[in-house]
C-alpha cells in the first residue's frame, strides 16, 4: 500500500461531521445573553426563541486546531448552514484560523457566530453575502488583529449594485488580501494602499482593477503581488510599475488565453520581454509566473535567471518556453536544479502545474491531455500524481474538455494491479468525482466510456465504499444509453457485482424501471439468437439474478417484460451450460419464492425442464432447480395446477436428489436473509421441501460461518430449527441436518462469548 489511511483524529472530525445528531442536540435559547457571540438577529428580545446546536456532553470543550478542522470539514463537506455553525459557540469551541471554502450556505445571521472568536486568518470564499457584511460580523479583536484576508469568488457589491469595498479599512493590521475573482477595482485599491499600512501580500488577479498605479505607494513593502489574469485599460505603465516594488518576493502576471469573466476590457497585456531585460530590478524575487505569456524569449529568460539567483519557481504553464533545455536537460549548462518549473514539458513541470493550478481550469486541462500521454508508462501505482488530478476535477466539473482528460487520466492511473497499491481512501475520492462526471455529462460517449473503464475493477468493486446505488443508477443509465458492446460488457459487470451489495429497497428502486429491465432482457435475447455463450451474457444473467434477489417488484417487471419465455428459450439453446443454467434458475428461484408470483412459474414445459435438471451433474444447476420445486410444491396439492407433471413423482425426485449431494468446497450461494426458507421448514406435509430447506442453510453456515451463524440466530431461525429437531415425526434425515445445523450455532455461540 502506498498509501496511509486517515489519522484517528481525521478519522473522528469525518464521524463527527456525518453523524452531527449522534453527537450534538439542538436547545433553544429565549435571550440575547445566552448565546455569546450573537446578536439581534437570534434573539432580539428576550422572549424571542432560536435554536443552537450544542454537543449532547455539556463538558465538552474543543481545542483550536480541532475546532478548525471541524469547521473545515462542515464546510467541504457542504454541511455547514446558519445552524450547523452555531456550534462553535466560543465557550466550547476555539478558532484563530477559519477556512470556509465552501460558505455559500452562510448568511449575515450565520456568521456572526465568528464575532465571538479571536481569528487571526480568515479565508471565506464564494460567499453569497458581501464582504462587508462579513467583515461586519467580526469581533472587535479579530478587525483589530485580522493578518490574512481571502474573499476570493465572493462579492463586493451591494443592494445598489455599487463595489463597496470601504470595510476593508477597518483592518488596520491586515498583511494578506485575496480579493481575486471579485468585482474588487481601482478605486478599491487605492483604499487598500492607503489604509493598510501593512499590507505585503495582493492577490487581485481575475478583478476589475484596470490600473495598478496605486501599487507605488507600497513599493516599500509589498511582498507578494498576484495579478493573474489582469486586464489593465492601458498596458504602457504596468511594467515600469512593476519594476519599481523593488520589495517583491513573489510575483504573478500570468494569463490565461481566455476572455475575462467580466468582459468589461480589451485584452491588453503587457509586454514580459520589457520586465525580463530588466535584470537589475526585483533583486529578492524568488516566484515569478509568467504562464500564458507568448512574447517569451528564451535568452532574456536565461539572463534574468542568472540574475537572480534567489529565484526558487518559475511559471511557463501555457507557454513554449517551458520545452527549452535549460529547464528540461539535467545535463544542460543554464539548467538549475533548484528551480521548479510549471508547465508540460514532462512529469515534474506538469506536477507543479496542477499543485498551483487547480483554479485555473484552461490550464489543469492543458496539464491533463499532456499527462494522459505519459500514464500508459507508468509501472507502479502514482498516487501523489492522482492527488494532483483529483482537485482540478472537484473544481470544474462543468469543463467538459477539463473532465474529459480528467477520467482519461485516472482510468490509466488506477487500472489493473495498480489499484491494489493505492489506499480505498484515495479511490473513493476517484470513484466520487467520477460518478459526478458521469452524473453530468450522461450523454457523452467517451466519456461514459472512460468512468466505465475505471468503475469495472475489482479492488473499486469490491474493497471501496462508495454510494453503490448511485453508482449502479449511473452504469444503468449508461447501459440503455448507448448501444456499444464494450461498453454494454462493462456496465452489466458492474450492475452484477454492485446489484449483490445495494439493499433490497435500492434493488427494487432499480429493479422497477422497465427500461433497465428492456435493456437487459434484449442483451440476453441477442446472446440467444445469436448462440453465444460469453462474458456479457454471464454478466448480464448475474446483474438479473441479483436484482431480483429477495425483490417482489423486480421479479413482477421481470415477468412482464416477457423474461421468463425468454429464459425458456435459454434454457433450450445453451443445454450443459452450467453457468447460464446455474444463473438462470437462481433468478427463476427468487421469482418462486415471491407466493404470488408462483402460478406465473406452473408451466408443464417449465416443470419438465426443471424435473431434467433436477439431476443435473452440476451440484449448483441441480440445487437451484431443487429449490424451485420446493418453493412450487410448498403451496400443496391445490397450487400445483400443471397436470401433466405429477406433484408427488417430483418430490419424491427432490428428496432423492438432495440426499445424494456431495458437499461442495466452496460456497455455492450467497443469501441476504434467511426468511424465504422459513415458510418451506413449516411444510409438513412434503418433507422433502425441508429437506431443501434445511440442507441449504446447513451449506451457507457451515461454509460461511462467521457470516449466516449470527444472521440466522438474529433472525430466530436457530427456534423453528430446535423445532424440527425434536419433533419425532419430522423425517429422519430432516432432523439429523437440523441437529448439524444447531451444533455449529452453539459452537459460534460460544466462539462469541469467549
């Protein structure tokens, strides 16, 4: 495994996220006074009534970086709303850095529980409420205080639609602004010049500043400029400004060859060449992104380099340049190997690319479709690289060229053995975001094409836990989707396996659309006409059998959907083909233990059918045909209406048959319960049935024992069983697997108690 499970403490903030009502209750609160850290809005008087979440332990108290976490985890996890925040109350909880990246949910009556804190960095991004308003729920210590602000994606503007950004002064400590991707503007940056005396880090990329002249009045102290995207009105002067904040550590003046979000300006950009000859000026700088950038020279790029010898990161993502030797070639005399590069010129330029860029979708999808070339050499499993990808595609998942190389990238990171190496953590984060790409894009061949190929693997079926349902709804509708026999192979794979792990209430769900039913009866039809015994029929046999498993509703619409003459006819043509007979008669077996269904199943030409196989060579296609004719003839004489096959002459040949199986090694069946029997072991009148009955949950405990052991003692079989056994009027045989059957309980039973 080359990866590590979650820590215990991120084990226990992800259970107490899921499971807030097992661990928290909601009081009500009648006063201002008692909820610190609210105002009016909660309690304006003090007969006026809200509600809070508490923690259900009254002594419960959070540290910070708990608390933070948690909060963090509400947030990502899209669980965090004006009421799930009431909990971090500040006598319970502490928080000094608070990351809401997800806040959307959160109105001004929500976040006012942050007055209370003492917050130090605060990053609340994609707010729905304005920054002044958010600023306008802080405590007087945290606006007194507040070192690092991140607004990004939220909003400025007001009920009159002006950018008011006039809050920010009140920061007067305030060292880091993200304000990108914002209506944020000039006159906004001029306030912050002004106003926050210490301010050293800038983030306006993607905004509505036209002129970054104001940046000279802190070119003593700004540190880090980002101004990606920036669509200045006249480029002439940003680089001479640029070259005059001679405090710059990091700077950010990348484009992406895009329109800006906000379409107000023509793409004017500036001149890179004209900083990069420059060579004295920015001497500290050790980040400069010039990514999108096409007026790159190689030389004056080489010059500036070696000119700055502090210089730890360069950006050519979108950019030629990045293919240059002295930033591929080890062996090349301008190479420095301590200089990472973004860009796509290999493995390591595409990893700092999309470590950087995850925001960026123009540029994660142009790192994509080049990694998509170099995974099919990849021999061990790369799951620092799939931790790269996955980010990216949470982000942007209505960039379709971005999901596109997205789900091309993971099915070659996780295919065959490689996915036994990576943890079931990492591959619930693959399946999930490819079941999302499925979810939006249902009509896209290829891409459909590429989840089925990363879904159909055994470790992801079997070994991680994903929502099965949703996953099993998704390949369904893929299924009837398109008419493609790789990719009809590869859905009814997945639904066989997945239809055995989802409940009986999912099953019936999926089991009651008849066009899931239609597709796969038709697979089947064409297997019969064409005579073709091969993986797909297999699959699709299994997926039916599975969905009809202790399922009425499936079993009804398999019915009429015309799936039984259609099973007599594959019965007819695949003769000796155990495992089509083995599949079809255990779905036929579902279908017989559904009362109603019964008369549905008296056929003469079924009955003699299953009288033939009945003595079939093949233990398994024997024992399903056996439980078929108990289930038909545990009605009694009355329900058998098929005159020509004679009731008593077949159970006197089930009873034959069932005394002379060999116990099988392995398991033959797998049940969900053991309720579809019980009927059958109160057939008094036809031994034989419970002969079936018995022998059955005789096979399952005692070839599983771990498993059908406490299944059947919680389901109070083990009481008609002791029945049976001391009932000298029950048959012999009958009685002797019964007294088996209760010996290898109380073994367990013991086994249990030790």
């Amino acid at each position: 495994m080359y990866d590590s499970p979650n820590s215990l403490q991120e084990t226990c903030v992800d259970f107490i996220c899921k499971n807030l009502e097992a661990v928290c209750e909601t009081t009500t609160i009648t006063s201002q006074s008692s909820m610190q850290g609210f105002d009016g809005d909660y309690a304006s008087s003090p007969v006026e009534k809200a509600t809070k979440l508490v923690f259900r332990d009254s002594d419960t108290y959070i540290h910070s970086e708990i608390s933070e976490q948690l909060l963090t985890n509400l947030s990502e996890s899209g669980r965090l709303s004006d009421h799930t925040i009431t909990l971090f109350d500040p006598s319970t909880t502490r928080l000094r850095h608070v990351i809401l990246r997800n806040a959307s949910a959160l109105t001004t009556k929500g976040l006012r529980m942050l007055r209370g804190h003492k917050i130090s960095d605060l990053e609340a991004t994609g707010l729905k409420v304005t920054v002044n308003d958010l600023i306008g729920c802080l405590g007087e210590w945290t606006l007194q205080n507040l070192r690092s602000l991140n607004v990004a994606r939220s909003t400025f503007m007001d009920g009159s639609r002006y950018c008011v950004v006039v809050a920010l002064s009140k920061l007067r400590n305030l060292q880091c602004l993200n304000v990108s991707c914002t209506e944020f503007n000039r006159h906004g940056l001029e306030i912050v010049v002004e106003d926050l005396p210490h301010l050293e880090s800038l983030d306006i990329s993607c905004t509505r500043v036209d002129d970054i002249t104001p940046l000279r009045k802190c070119r003593d102290r700004l540190k880090l400029l980002t101004m990606y995207n920036l669509k200045v009105s006249c480029s002439d002067n940003v680089i001479p400004v640029l070259l005059d904040l001679h405090e710059l550590r990091l700077l950010d003046v990348s484009d992406e060859k895009d329109n800006h979000p906000f379409g107000m300006f023509t793409p004017a950009r500036s001149k890179v060449t004209d900083f990069l000859r420059a060579v004295d000026k920015v001497p500290h700088l050790t980040s400069l992104d010039i990514s999108g950038k096409e007026d790159i020279s190689s030389s004056e790029l080489r010059q500036f380099i070696h000119h700055h010898p502090q210089l730890k990161f360069l950006g050519l993502t979108h950019s030629e340049v990045c293919h240059d030797e002295g930033f591929t070639n080890p062996r090349h005399p301008d190479y420095r190997p301590t200089l990472l590069v973004a860009g796509t010129a290999n493995e390591s330029q595409i990893m700092e690319a999309l470590r950087r860029y995850a925001h960026r979708p123009l540029y994660v999808q142009k790192c994509l479709f080049t990694l998509f070339r170099l995974t099919p050499e990849f021999s061990h499993a790369r799951v620092d690289i799939i931790k790269l990808v996955l980010p990216g595609m949470q982000l942007h998942p209505q960039q379709f060229g971005l999901q596109m190389a997205a789900t091309a990238c993971l099915y070659n990171l996780t295919k065959g053995d490689l996915a036994q190496k990576i943890h079931p953590n990492i591959l619930l984060r693959v399946v999930d975001l490819t079941l999302t790409a499925m979810e939006t894009y249902p009509n896209h061949y290829q891409l459909q094409k590429n989840t089925l190929l990363t879904l159909c693997s055994d470790r992801i079926l079997q070994d991680v836990g994903f929502d099965k349902y949703r996953c099993a709804k998704l390949v369904m509708n893929c299924l009837c989707a398109f008419d493609d026999a790789s990719m009809n192979r590869m859905s009814v794979a997945i639904c066989s396996i997945l239809a055995a792990k989802i409940s009986t209430n999912e099953t019936s769900l999926l089991g009651a659309q008849p066009q899931y039913m239609k597709k796969l009866l038709s697979i089947v039809r064409s297997k019969v006409e064409t005579r073709s015994v091969d993986i797909t029929i297999k699959f699709t046999l299994s997926a039916l059998w599975n969905l009809t498993d202790e399922s009425p509703t499936t079993c009804s619409v398999f019915l009429e959907e015309g799936g039984m003459a259609l099973f007599l006819e594959v019965l007819e043509t695949f003769q000796d083909e155990s495992a089509v007979e083995t599949k079809v008669l255990g779905l036929v077996n579902n279908i017989a233990e559904v009362t109603q269904l019964r008369p549905r199943l008296m056929v003469a030409k079924f009955l003699l059918i299953l009288r033939k196989l009945l003595h079939s060579k093949h233990i398994d296609v024997s024992y399903f045909a056996a439980g078929i004719i108990a289930h038909l003839a545990s009605d009694g004489p009355e329900g058998w209406i098929v005159t020509t096959v004679s009731r008593t002459a077949l159970l006197q040949e089930l009873g034959e048959a069932v005394l002379s199986w060999q116990t099988p090694e392995g398991e033959m069946v797998a049940y969900r319960s053991f309720h579809p029997f019980f009927p059958l072991l109160t057939c008094h009148g036809a031994f034989q049935v419970q002969l079936w009955a018995v022998w059955a949950i005789q096979h399952v405990c005692t070839k599983n024992v771990k498993r059908y052991c406490p299944m059947l003692l919680k389901e109070q079989g083990n009481i008609l069983l002791e029945k049976l056994y001391t009932d000298q009027e029950v048959d012999s045989n009958v009685r002797t697997i019964c007294g088996g059957i209760l010996r290898v309980l109380s073994a367990e039973r013991m086994d249990l108690t030790l």
